[in-house]
C-alpha cells in the first residue's frame, strides 16, 4: 500500500488548515453580515460561537481524520460502516463549492489586474461590477486562470505544494491586513465605524444575529466539507491535536476581525453608514468607490485585493486537495492523474455558475442564480446536515471517548473534553437543526 503524504511538521499543518479556514468568508462575507447584524453584536456572538461550537466540531473532524489516515469518504466508513453515506455526503460538499468558488475567485483576479494597471477609479463606477458579471467571454476567462493556479499547487502534492505555499501565504496575509487595518483605522472620522465594529449593543442582539454567526462559522472555518478531515490524515500522530486547533481558529478569527477593521470603518469615512447594508456586493462595489475616494487608492487597492487573492487561493488549493485525495483514496489514481481529472471536471461545473449572470442568466432555481444557488444547496443545506450526522456519529456512535483518546495520544490531558462531550452531544445539534430550518424558511 503507498505511504500517505504528511505535513513536515506542526507549523505547516497548521497553517495549511488555516490556509483553508482564511479565505473569502473571512475577508468577503464576515465583513458584511457584521455590518448588516449589528457590527459589535455580532462580533460578539461569533466569538463564543467559535471557542464552543466551532471548537468541538474543528476537533472531531481533524481527530477522525488522524485516527482513520483517510479522507473523509472512508474515514467514516471505517470507523462505523453504518455512517458510510456521511463521509458522502460530506464529499459531495467541496465538490459543488469549488466550481463557484473558483468563479468568485476569478472574480478577484480580475479586480486585482484592474488596480494594478491603473483602472481603479473605472471600478467604481456603479455598473462596472454588474456589467463584468454579465459579460459572456470575461469571467469565463478569469476563471480559468484561478482554477489552474490552484491546480498547480495541488498538482505539487501535501509538502511541496499545499504546505510550501501556506508557509509564505499565510505570512504576508498577517502582514498586508495589519497594515490595511491599521491604516484604516487610523482615517479620520474612522472612530465611528470602530466603535459601531467593536461595541456590541444589546438592542441589536436576535435570534438572526446568532444563525447568521453559526453559518458563517461553517462558511469561514472550512467545517463539514470533508476538509478537516482530509487534513487529519496527513497530521502527524505526535502534533499536538489539542492546541492546533487552537491556533487554527486563532488564524482564522483573527483575520476575519482585522476584515472587518478594514473595511467597516473605511466604508464608515468614505461612504457613510447606510453603505454597509449594500451585503454581498460590499467588497466588488462599495470598496472600490472607498478606493477611488481615497489618497494612493490605486496601490492600497491593488494591496487589498492581492490580499483576498491569496486567501481565496488558500482555500480553493483545501477544497481542490479534499477531491482529490478522494479520488486517490477511492480509485487509487495518482495525484497527478487525480488533480487533472478535478480540475476539467471544475471548469465544465463552474463554467455555468460563471455565465449565470450573462448568457444564462434567464436560468433560475428557487429564484436563485445559478452560483447563488449552489451556495445555498451547499451552505445552507447540506452542511447543517452533514454537521448535525457528525454530532450525532460521534456523540453517540464512537462516543466521545473516541475522540479524547486520539487527542492524548500526542499530549497527555484533553483540557476541553467536558465542553466538548456536551457540545457535540447535546447543544451543537440544537443549533444546526435550527440553522438547517431558518435557512430553508427563508429561501423556500
């Protein structure tokens, strides 16, 4: 049987999960569902969320991966042959997510090939998003060229490739948002928008506040996608399990919070208060209105979108590497075989997703676009559920014992094991049953 790939050490395990954690729900989507629910309110609740919840569930995956050395497609099987349609279930997510991923990636090229050659005041203007999107041949193009970035990557395996890049990526991410931030904050008249960022207000505080925290949490820490677990199994069995994932969500919230000092108090000085309502469209076409109003708004801008081009880059490279050991696992195809094969099935997928808003735009399911769509089926869908079986499967099938035993393998005390066992026994699923429900009410 041919050995498996592993990180070289604990740092590169590490920041490759956070690689995967930090992308476009740190830097795109927890910016704008902060401004939209409350700012400090939401901050807030994410914050617990993320020890609790995201905690627990982070910790069960990546554990089931070590313990089983398979992806998530197996490793499930083999430890219960009864949950062999959750490690399914759980593959098919990465599988509809890195098709129009990739598209919003290409997104971000272009918005990055913009700033650099000068066009920036161009993209502010108010129909130069839409009118990009809607174009039959453009997008199909950006994509293409994030997908075979990610590709090559991948292409280079777990050490030389995934761990190698996330060594220098997550590095100059660090370095390109404290320097945003700070400069950001540092505007004047910015004050407000940081108070509005980091005081929660109790008025603003609902049952919404905390669903939209919850899902954003799946969106940002790369759970229930089969991605933790993928990166389990190349974990070495003397890493401390405990305390990485730890410092993975130490990563992956401390980017989305310096996301938000970024982009809050800069809408705040540039385009008042009532701009942070603009959801979704916040980064592609408020920010370069910011930009555009901004002294060196070219080169900041430029800065700002490499920055989400890298984390984008992290997280299709995990999405892209979770197929791929799939197929390795499965079919016992070799990497090289494996990741082409991923990569033309994600152009023929993804290329529908790019064109929903052009040529196949008069396509609608649920009303949704076609990328909106497959967000949602993803997202909102299929991920409470494959969470929710997770819970279930560990709280009561392998025990949480299970779990506490391949945590002490590598250090001697689980500190969590009491939060974790109620946790993902008994609240965890509580709060994916209602997330799974708000989410379809609100769509259906």
């Amino acid at each position: 049987m041919k050995e498996r790939s592993n990180f070289s050490s604990r740092l590169g395990f590490v920041l490759a999960a956070a690689g995967s954690a930090v992308g476009l729900g740190n830097i795109w989507r927890f910016p704008y569902l902060a401004a939209q629910y409350g700012g400090g309110t939401f901050l807030l609740v994410y914050l617990i969320l993320t020890v609790t919840f995201g905690f627990s569930l982070m910790l069960a995956e990546i554990a089931i991966g070590r313990k089983t050395g398979l992806s998530a497609i197996g490793a499930f099987k083999k430890l219960d042959h009864r949950f062999g349609f959750l490690g399914i279930l759980a593959s098919l997510v990465p599988i509809i997510i890195f098709p129009y991923y990739s598209v919003i990636g290409g997104w971000v090229t272009k918005y990055l090939a913009v700033f650099l050659t000068g066009g920036g005041k161009s993209a502010a203007a108010d129909t130069y998003y839409t009118d990009f999107i809607a174009s039959p041949v453009e997008p199909l193009g950006w994509f293409f060229l994030f997908l075979a970035a990610t590709a090559v990557i991948v292409l280079l395996g777990v050490e030389k490739g995934i761990e190698k890049v996330s060594k220098f990526m997550m590095p100059v991410l660090v370095i390109l948002t404290v320097g945003i931030a700070v400069y950001c904050i540092t505007l004047p008249g910015a004050g407000e928008g940081v108070a509005y960022y980091l005081k929660p207000n109790l008025k603003d505080f609902s049952t919404k506040t905390v669903l939209a925290a919850m899902g954003q949490l799946f969106y940002s820490m790369s759970l229930a996608m089969g991605i933790m677990v993928t990166y389990g199994s190349y974990m070495q069995k003397d890493n401390n399990l405990e305390s990485s994932v730890r410092q993975i969500e130490i990563f992956d919230t401390g980017f989305a919070f310096l996301a938000g000092l970024m982009i809050i108090p800069a809408v705040f000085v540039f385009s008042g208060k009532d701009a942070l309502q603009t959801g979704p469209g916040l980064m592609f076409v408020t920010l370069p209105k910011v930009f555009a109003n901004m002294p060196f708004g070219e080169l900041i801008g430029a800065v700002f979108f490499l920055l989400v081009l890298f984390a984008a880059l992290t997280s299709s490279i995990s999405l892209m590497e979770t197929i791929v050991s799939i197929i390795c696992d499965r079919l016992h195809w070799t990497r090289k075989r494996s990741a082409l094969t991923v990569a033309v099935c994600a152009l023929i997928l993804g290329a529908p997703s790019s064109m929903g808003f052009g040529p196949l735009s008069f396509v609608k399911i649920l009303n949704l676009s076609i990328l909106d769509f497959m967000d949602f089926i993803s997202n909102s869908v299929m991920m409470p559920v494959v969470a929710f079986f997770t819970c279930i499967f560990v709280g009561f099938f392998i025990k949480p014992e299970a779990i506490g035993e391949e945590v002490r393998l590598s250090s001697r005390t689980f500190k969590s094991e009491k939060l974790f066992s109620v946790m993902i026994k008994w609240i965890a699923p509580l709060f994916l049953v209602a997330i799974l429900l708000s989410s379809v009410f609100h769509w259906v």
